[in-house]
C-alpha cells in the first residue's frame, strides 16, 4: 500500500493514465497531415500486443473471446506521467 492507497487504486490510475495517452496519441495522429509521414508515426505508431482465442466450454458454459489487445505508443507513456503529475497536485 503506497500512500494509505490500495493496489486497486493504483492500477486504476495506471491503466486509466495509459489509456488517456494512447487517445491523445491517435487523436493527433489521426489529425496531422498526410505530408507528415514522420510525426504521424511517431504519434500514433507504435506496439500492439493480441492474444486470443481465449476460451473455455464446459457442459452447461461455454465462453470465448475472439481477441484481446493491447496498443503501446510514446503517448502512452505520457499520459502515465500526466495522470502522476495531477496526482500529486490533488
């Protein structure tokens, strides 16, 4: 426990930090233009991890998810820092 906080807490901020730079990331991405082919990579490119099928079938259960991603880019990592920063001020 980091700060009288739980863990659940923690990985929320983390996973929501992540998620909010990912948004920003493709958002700029998706606005500069075409000409620039360099910053629009840089933006929105980067790694995209997958597993899937995933599933299970028991007699009376069956369940599969077709697929489950994760997409990493530059700005993941600086939501992550932004989402700490306004931590620390509220």
């Amino acid at each position: 426990m980091l700060n009288g906080r739980s863990t659940g807490f923690w990985v929320f901020i983390a996973v929501a930090g992540m998620m909010t730079g990912t948004v920003f990331g493709e958002a700029v991405g998706a606005v500069l233009p075409d000409s620039s082919v360099a910053l629009r990579q840089f933006f929105s490119g980067g790694a995209e991890f997958s597993v899937g099928p995933l599933g299970f079938d028991i007699y009376i259960l069956r369940f599969q998810i077709a697929e489950i991603a994760v997409k990493i880019n530059i700005m993941t990592f600086a939501g992550l820092l932004a989402v700490g920063v306004l931590y620390k001020w509220f």
